[in-house]
C-alpha cells in the first residue's frame, strides 16, 4: 500500500508540473511575440513586470 501511495504522489507532482509548465508557456508566447514582433506595444514597466512573473515562476520550478 505504500509503494502505491508513493506512487500516486510521484504521479500528481509531475502532472502539477506539467499544468504549470503548459501555463507558463502559454503566458510566454504571446509575450514574445509581441516583444519582437509589436515592440511599440509593450512598454518599459509591462516588460519590468512580466520579468518579475518569471523570476517567480522560475524560482517556483527550482522549489519543485
């Protein structure tokens, strides 16, 4: 019962991690695009925020 325990929580971590890696990526898109593509359309202090956003969601993934 506890090999199957550790199993299933083995399981749920890496699905926890795929979910916030697909949010992640998908947040991380867009943003590109319009850096590159529209660069009059991102401004200094929404660049300066989505940085801190990845900062975060950086040290979030060394965490896990």
């Amino acid at each position: 019962m506890h090999a199957l325990d550790q199993r299933v929580e083995r399981v749920t971590d890496r699905v926890a991690k795929a979910a916030i890696e697909v949010r992640v990526r998908t947040v991380q898109i867009p943003t590109i695009v319009k850096t590159f593509l529209l660069p009059g359309l991102v401004t200094r202090q929404a660049r300066l925020t989505e940085g801190k956003r990845a900062l975060n969601t950086r040290a979030l993934a060394i965490v896990n």
